[in-house]
C-alpha cells in the first residue's frame, strides 16, 4: 500500500470541489464546500484546497487558513476532515504532519463518533482536544422514510403542535433571498438573541452569507406566517443527501399558535423533495453539559423531531510548531477576546 500523502488539490479539483465533498466518506459537510471557503476569503481567510489520498481512499478537504499577530498562520477544517474512522484519521493526521504548510497549528472538527475513538488514540497521533468545543454534538433527522412514517417518529407533543399550528392557519413558504426578506430573517433572529443571549454575526455577515448559498443552490429561506405576520424563519442548508437546519428565528408574539413546529416539517418536506435524506438540527449540548448548556432549551424544541443524537470526538488541534504552546498557554484566548470585542467576529 502506498504511502498517505497530502497535496494541494488541482485547477480541474477545485472547479468540481463540491462534488468531491459529497464523495469524501461522511457524505460531504457544507462548511467544507467552495461558496463557504469563497465567502470566508472575504472575511479574513483563505482557503487552502488539499487532496488526502491512501491506497484507493481520496478526501478533500479545505483548510481555513487565518493570520495572527506574533504567531504566524494556522488552518482550520471547519468539520472536516470528511473522515469516519479513526484508523483513516490516524493516516490523515500523519499525512498533515509532513504537509508544507507553514502554520503553526491546525484545527479539525473530523465526524469521528465519540464511541469509536479513544482519548488514549487521538493523543498518540499528536492531537489536543481544543479549549473550544464547537457544536460537538447535533440531533439528526431521519428523511428517508416516507411522511407519514417520519411524522409518526416524532414525540406526540411535537406532532400535536404540527397539527395545531395548521390548524390555527399557519403556512410556511419557501420565499426568495431578496434583501427585504433576508433583513427580516436577520431581525427574526435578533428577537430569538434577546431571548437567548448568544453571540450573532453583524448582519452584514449573515446577508452575505445567506445570498452565497442561495446562489449556490445550496441554501433556501423560509417564513412562517400568520394572519399576515411573519412569526418564524429558517434558513435551510443542503448538500447531497444532507441538510442542515443552519439559522432560525422567532417573534414573541402568538406562541401560542406553535409556528415554528410546522415551520420545522415544512422545511423537512421541502429537503425530502429534493432527495436529502438526513436533516442535521445542527447543535445540541454534549453529553458532559446536558443541564447546564446554552443550548438546552433548543435542544428540548429539537428532541420533538428526532431522538437519534450524534456526538463526535469534537475539535482538536495538531501542533506544527513549538509556538503552539504559548498559543495554548493564552495566546488563544487573548486571540478569541480581541476579534470578538474589537472586530465583532469569531475568531474561528
């Protein structure tokens, strides 16, 4: 068996990267996708196209590379590297390890299940597990059944909350990325962060980011309403037989007529008819934080679709140079507070 290599990815590659996502073993992220790495080269990164080959086995993968002060260049692979088993991740690491990159460190978020790789494993090929943890774990949707199969799989409540927004005359439309419609999507989620209070992008960020998917064909917005009042919205993510429940928001008024449960199945039958067959829910708390987790409210309105949770090994770091150990001695978090309060962005 030839030696795993890493190499940057060819002209003709690049032209066809989405294709090759869909074809890596997890079945294609969309944060590994080129109009995520084409919108993240307008804000601070650029994008680093690499080929991990090993025997019969290609992965594509994109590198997020970013630049900091005092320490140089490091890449992240925003839910890649696209890999499933640990064995393969343990050729792709080495295969990095050689690559000429230059940074000082490189971030991997690989969908490895936590229950197939051991902490012992993940240390012996040179990784840290990173002080943050970004959406280690989700709720997945299973579409492949037919509706009324998928219906009948969700918790009684929820389906009772399906019936009962219909029944309150609610509707859920598919609409177009206009600015008009893309602002009040923001303004929606502005509401749900008054509520919540979590960190949101600059509404530039999201108006960007939203009009590259949906140009792509890979994204779609969608608005509850009732009695002429939009209630809810989710943007929607789709690629291959996956999509991703990537944005929502919600008003306060009329909580009583559940708009976003049938907003929710809206979008699920909308993605089925489109051939997508899993519906990520896209964040809920690790088994380690249950209770006690930002994201334990959501988690409960999610749970009503599915109870099938998916939690991976999580991001962790493979140091390339000895400056990582001042980056992870607080260089990292004096990083992660300066974008955030000075540039108003994730480092990451």
């Amino acid at each position: 068996m030839s030696k795993p290599v890493m190499r940057t990815a060819t002209e003709e590659e690049i032209a066809r990267w989405d294709e090759l996502v869909v074809a890596n073993p997890d079945g294609g992220q969309w944060l590994q996708t080129k109009p995520w790495a084409d919108f993240r080269s307008r804000h601070g990164f650029t994008p680093r196209f690499q080929i991990f080959e090993s025997g019969t086995a290609k992965v594509a993968t994109l590198f997020l590379e970013r630049q900091v002060a005092g320490f140089g260049r490091f890449w992240y692979a925003s839910k890649g590297p696209g890999i499933t088993d640990a064995a393969q991740l343990q050729d792709f690491v080495a295969a990095l390890k050689q690559n000429d990159s230059g940074a000082f460190f490189a971030r991997l978020e690989p969908t490895v299940l936590e229950d197939n790789a051991q902490a012992s494993e993940l240390a012996q090929m040179g990784l840290k597990r990173a002080r943050q943890q970004i959406l280690k774990a989700t709720i997945v949707v299973d579409l492949s059944p037919s509706e009324d199969e998928s219906l009948a799989s969700f918790k009684q409540k929820t389906r009772y909350n399906v019936r009962l927004a219909s029944r309150h005359g609610v509707t859920v439309e598919a609409v177009e990325p206009s600015p008009e419609n893309l602002n009040q999507m923001y303004d929606l989620m502005l509401t749900t962060q008054e509520r919540a209070g979590y960190f949101l992008h600059t509404r530039q960020y999201f108006l960007d980011l939203w009009q590259a998917l949906a140009s792509a064909n890979m994204g779609q917005l969608f608005f509850a309403r009732y009695q002429g009042q939009v209630l809810a919205g989710v943007f929607a993510i789709y690629l291959g037989k996956k999509g991703w429940y990537k944005d929502g928001g919600s008003v306060r008024e009329h909580t009583n007529v559940m708009a976003p449960y049938l907003l929710q199945w809206e979008v699920m039958r909308w993605l089925k008819s489109k051939g997508v067959e899993s519906y990520d829910l896209v964040g809920v708390a690790p088994r380690e934080q249950a209770g006690h987790h930002i994201m334990d409210s959501l988690e409960h309105f999610k749970a009503g679709f599915s109870q099938n949770v998916v939690e991976w090994i999580g991001t962790y770091d493979l140091p390339l140079s000895s400056k990582y150990g001042l980056w992870q001695k607080g260089g990292e978090r004096l990083a992660v507070a300066y974008h955030a309060r000075i540039k108003k962005e994730f480092l990451y």
